[in-house]
C-alpha cells in the first residue's frame, strides 16, 4: 500500500483597482518573460514581507498655529524646470522596453 501525503495549501483572492493601461503593460511584460500575472504580484508581495522590497510613507510636515491649534498645511517646494525635467527623463528610462516600444509604435 502506497502512502500519499496530500497538502492543502489555502489561497485567498485579492481583489484592487489599478490603471488598465499599467495592468496591460504588466501582463504583456509577464507574458513576455513566461510569467503570469498573478505569479509577478505574489513574487513582489512575498519580497515585500521578505524585507527585499522596501516602500517608503513619509508624513507631510505641519505648520500649527498659535491662535486654534489647527494643523496648517505646508505649500509644497517649487520645483524648476531643470528639476522637472530630470524627474521626467528619470521615469522614461525605467518603462520596460515592451512600454517603450509600443509608444514608439503609436508616435508613428
């Protein structure tokens, strides 16, 4: 008689909204690299509890007013030209070379 050792291994469905257009990216770059979505998802989720996958929250600073006690909200730092121009070059190169190359495709 052949023993079988049987696991069950309980899953749970996640369910969120997200831009269909970052959602569409990351399929085809999944499909791309033989991956399915649902395993990219878990993979980050599971280096994001694993401490290999680091997201940071910053609190706003508040100004309080002598008079009420009221948090006052700081107006953001200006930011220049120059600055915003980095930022947007900084974003452009981390698209997948899939993203790029589908809005190469629609420029044309």
């Amino acid at each position: 008689m052949v023993k079988r050792i049987v696991i069950h291994h309980e899953e749970i469905q996640i369910v969120f909204k997200t831009d269909p257009e970052l959602k569409d990216a990351a399929l085809e770059k999944a499909k791309h690299e033989g991956m399915t979505l649902k395993a990219v998802l878990c993979s980050a989720m599971r280096a994001y509890v694993n401490d290999e996958m680091v997201m940071k929250m910053t609190r706003r600073e508040e100004e309080y007013e002598e008079e009420d006690g009221l948090p006052k909200a700081k107006a953001p730092p200006q930011k220049s030209k120059k600055q915003i121009a980095k930022k947007k070059k900084e974003k452009e190169e981390i698209l997948s070379p899939i993203i790029q190359n589908s809005k190469s495709k629609n420029k044309k």
